[in-house]
C-alpha cells in the first residue's frame, strides 16, 4: 500500500517544476529550434519506422515532441516541448508535462508522436487550456523487424501514439497522464 503525503505531492511538484525550469536544452531559440528539432525527430521516425508515414498521411493532425525528459527518485516528473503539426504546416507549439508518483528511480530520454485520426480528437486536443492523455490511448508497436505493426495503420483510434527513442535508466515510457498545454516559444 503506497501511502500519499502532503510533503510527498510538494517535493514531486517541485521536482516536475525543475524538470520544467532546465527547457530540455532547446534554448531560448523559440519556435525556430523547436521547429528543427521537430523536422528532425519526423525524419528520423520516418526513416526508421517507414510505416508511421502511412499513419501520418491518414490522421488529420501530428503532435510531435522531440525531447521528453523524465527522472525520478519515488517521485518524479517529465517534461518536453514540441509542435502540432497539420498539412506538414506547424500550427501551435506545446508543452508535455507529467508527476508520478511510486516505485521509481532513474532518468529517460525519449521522443513521441501523437496522431490525431479523427476530427473530434483533433478538436477537442486543440480546443481546451490543456490536454491529458488517457489509458484509452491507442499505442503502435513495433513488429519483430522494427516496423510499426498493421494493426495500428487500420485502427479506428482517435488517437495513436508513438514512443521512440528511449535512452535511459528507466525501463518503459508511457504518456498515460501527461499533460500537453499550448505555448508561445
């Protein structure tokens, strides 16, 4: 039984806080980094995994976030930034941010991709003061030959996730409760 406290809930905002204060080494370049870094991250994902092209060519919007960092010592946080993407055209700039909570200890790097395969999705991500993501979240994996299985390019989810990229001591990443609010680099 995992008991909660008062201090515990401070010191994992307090650690979310730094984690967001550090800016993940983008700089203070703006939109203009975030935006190469962008292009680079959906290069490397299509290069890499050649299905998630498919996957984008058929959702109605792309989130990509190039750079989450995630630690923990019992609690812990994450932190990113990225751009939405429609028509390949970058149309908001936004922030990921996550506080956990439990048996955890060590530090990741990882990219991810949200595809927005419905209007209502896309809508509702781009409508509200801030998003979070949800256990009903649709994931691609791969397959044995590293491609994104068949699965997820015929799924009727209205949103997929795509997480690469993973370096680091914690074992896993997940994007259930990651909050995503729009920014202005």
């Amino acid at each position: 039984m995992t008991i909660i406290t008062r201090r515990g809930v401070i010191a994992g905002a307090g650690a979310a806080a730094a984690l967001s204060a550090c800016g993940n080494g983008i700089g203070s370049d703006g939109a203009s980094m975030i935006d190469a870094r962008v292009d680079a991250t959906r290069n490397y994902l299509f290069t890499r995994y050649p299905g998630t092209q498919d996957l984008a060519a058929k959702a109605l919007g792309v989130l990509y976030m190039p750079l989450i960092t995630k630690a923990g010592l019992g609690v812990g946080g994450s932190y990113g930034r990225g751009a939405l993407l429609i028509d390949d055209v970058t149309v908001d700039y936004y922030s990921a941010t996550q506080a956990t909570i439990g048996f955890q200890i060590g530090a990741q790097q990882y990219a991810h991709a949200l595809f927005f395969m419905t209007a209502e999705a896309l809508a509702e991500f781009r409508s509200g003061p801030g998003w979070s993501a949800g256990a009903d979240m649709e994931y691609a994996l791969k397959d044995r030959g590293g491609n994104v299985s068949a699965e997820t390019l015929t799924a009727l989810d209205p949103v997929i996730a795509v997480v690469f990229g993973q370096a680091g001591l914690i074992v896993g990443a997940t994007l259930e409760g990651t909050k995503y609010t729009r920014i202005i680099p």
